[in-house]
C-alpha cells in the first residue's frame, strides 16, 4: 500500500514513518509544509530510503493537494499535519485555523476527487486517517470517568477547537460524501524528537541546564501520557484494520499530575546524571496558569484496544526513562533548536 501521510515531519508523524519503515512494506509520501516543527533530522533513516518521498507543500494549498493525489495515488492518507501547540493558539490563533480547519478541509476535498476516480479493489481499500486529540473533549473533573468514543465535544483552546472542527468535517465528508474517513483522538504524547517547546522536553533541558522549572498554576492538572512508539504502532493499526466511519480514543492508562511529572523528570536525570549543586527539585517554580487551562485529560482505550489488537507497550517509567536517556544522546539537535540556529526545515521537494 501507499500511505500518504501529511506532516510526517512533525514529532508523532516522524515516529509512523519510522514504524512503516521498520515493521511494514508500505511505500510513503510524507507531504509537509517544513514549518518550525518539522524535523529532517526525525527523519533519520527514511531521509534516503527508497520507500520514502518527502514532498514539501501546505496542506491549504487546494490545487497542491488534488496534484499529490493525482500524481502519487495513495492506497491510503494518514493526516497529521497540524499546529499543534496550544499556548501558540492562544498568541497567535490564525494559523491554527488556516492549517488545521482549512487545510484538513483542502485534503478532504482532494481526497473525495481523487476517490471518485477509483473503481474496484482499490476503492474498497481507501481509507482516509484523521489523526486528533483527546483536548476536543474539553475538561474533566478530578472524579470524571476518562473520556470515550461517546464524549460529547467541549474544546476549549483556540487550538482543541480547531481540531474538533477538523474532527466533525472527516465525519461529515463519511456521511455526506461516502468518502471512508476514521477519526483517532489520543492522549498526550512524549518520546523521542519532541519540539523542545512541549512540557517533558522543556523540563528536561531547563533541569539540565540548571534553568528554573516552570509548572502552570499548582501543578494539579493531570493528563494521560503516552509514548510516541506506542501511539504510532496504534495509528498504523487503525489505518490497516479500523473500520470505516469509527472513532478510536487511544490511551495508555498512565494518568499523572503534571508536579509528578516534572518531579519524575528530576528524579531520572539526578540518577542518571547527578547536578553538584543538588537534586533538580529546587529548580521548581509554580507560574500563573495558562488562560482556560484544563483540569484533567484521561482516555478509556478499552474499544481501540479490543477493536485494533493494540495496547501501549510502555508504562509511563519506563517510556520517561527511554525519553531522558535519548536527550541525553542528541544533544546537537535540541542545542540548536534552544540557540535558535536549527535550519532544520530546508530540503524537499516542492509539490
Ligand atoms: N503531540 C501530542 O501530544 C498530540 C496528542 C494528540 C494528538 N496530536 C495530533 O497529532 C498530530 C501530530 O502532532 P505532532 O505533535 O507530531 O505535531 P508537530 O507540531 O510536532 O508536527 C506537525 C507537522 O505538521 C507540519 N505542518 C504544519 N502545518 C502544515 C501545513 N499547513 N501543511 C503541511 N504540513 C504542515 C509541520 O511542519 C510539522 O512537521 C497533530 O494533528 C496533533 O493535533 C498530538
């Protein structure tokens, strides 16, 4: 199969590219526009493999993605391109609109063309793969039962509400249009190749450098945290065996508070990596919360587990430890990101 797979240069598509590569004999074209996120680096191996075509375009561009499809004929989309942080939402909204509800609308549309023109097998097998998070849900409280596939929708960030808008226009595109969408929302996730902008990467290098540690408000907000390898082996399984119109909530049952994340963080790279000057905790500093900061995020993954044969392989522990040791490994590449001399966003091809 071909997989199309937009924003495969980003944190979670660079880890999917890395899992077909490795486990499947799917070909790719990884379509992504190479803003700040993206990452040739996270590439690694796929930069020169004859499986995979890196096209760089911008998903809002109408006329550019109904010549991807034409030109490359996918089996299959994967859409993750995205902005994707939600304190940038709130700066800066526009692009989150423009990408996310404009460029999700862009590639449906390319996508219902390019699908009409298949016959047989081939239109049987198509599916589109809309990849969003568990933040469309909104907030729950501290006694909530975690969201499911029957959340109703409360997204409260400029950047949850443009993924719930992209979530209802890939249903919409199944019911109105017959074009065989699926929708995943998963948790947060953490691993390898994190854009040092997001909480576990951010507190990581601060602790290293000795800088202060930033928690919102009273560090009490929970979320459920999954590693990338976890997630990328369920987003493959939904695009193989998932069925047409079906949502999957993916989780990984590893609920923390965010003050026992940070500390979790302290507590690995003070074993790994004693700082003379004492153990990382003092670097602690509670900040005035984000605006609508939500309370608490946590999945029940039980229909994805049992629809898909998939379970997150790593417990929250295990995963952090894999994450820090990696940091620790790629130095040049976060160093240059955090010096702001990372040119990471140069090649590919324009489409
Ligand atoms: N990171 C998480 O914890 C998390 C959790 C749940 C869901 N998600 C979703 O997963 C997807 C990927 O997230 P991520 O963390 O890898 O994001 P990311 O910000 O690391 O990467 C996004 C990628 O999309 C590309 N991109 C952005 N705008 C584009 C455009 N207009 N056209 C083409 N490419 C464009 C960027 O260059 C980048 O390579 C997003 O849809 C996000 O909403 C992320």
């Amino acid at each position: 199969m071909r997989l199309l797979i937009t924003g495969g240069c980003g944190f979670i598509g660079s880890a999917v590219i890395r899992h077909v590569l490795r486990h499947t004999d799917h070909e790719i074209v990884n379509i992504d526009k190479m803003t700040y996120a993206a990452s040739l680096d996270a590439l690694e191996e796929a930069r020169d493999h004859p499986r995979h075509r890196l096209v760089r375009a911008d998903i809002a561009d109408a006329d550019a993605m109904r010549r991807v499809f034409t030109e490359t004929r996918p089996g299959a989309v994967m859409h993750l391109a995205a902005e994707s942080h939600v304190d940038r939402s709130i700066d800066g909204p526009g692009d989150f609109i423009r990408t996310n509800v404009v460029g999700t609308f862009c590639l449906l549309e390319a996508a219902r063309a390019y699908f009409a023109t298949l016959e047989g097998a081939a239109r049987d097998a198509f599916r589109f793969h809309h990849i969003s998070t568990d933040e469309v849900f909104g907030a729950l409280g501290a006694d909530d039962p975690p969201f499911n596939e029957a959340t109703q929708y409360d997204p409260r960030s400029p950047y949850s509400a443009s993924k719930a808008a992209s979530d209802h226009l890939a249903r919409a595109w199944q019911h109105t249009y017959g074009l065989p969408t699926l929708v995943s929302n998963t948790c947060n996730n953490y691993g390898p190749w994190q854009f040092p902008e997001k909480l576990i990467p951010l507190v990581m290098l601060n602790a290293l450098e000795g800088r202060p540690l930033p928690v919102y408000g009273d560090g009490t907000n929970q979320r459920d945290w999954l590693f990338v390898d976890d997630h990328a082996a369920a987003l493959v399984a939904v695009v193989e065996r998932g069925r047409i119109g079906e949502t999957y909530c993916i989780g990984a049952r590893q609920p923390r508070r965010n003050i026992d994340v940070v500390r979790a963080i302290c507590g690995v790279l003070d074993g790994l990596l004693p700082d003379p000057a004492g153990p990382r905790e003092r670097l602690i500093r509670f900040v005035t919360d984000r605006p609508g900061h939500d309370f608490r995020y946590e999945i029940e993954p039980a229909h994805a587990e049992s629809g898909l044969g998939w379970r997150a392989a790593h417990d929250f522990e295990s995963g952090l430890r894999q994450t820090v040791q990696w940091y620790l490994e790629h130095r040049p590449w976060w160093e240059s990101i955090r010096a702001g001399t990372y040119a990471g966003q140069r090649l590919g091809t324009a489409a």
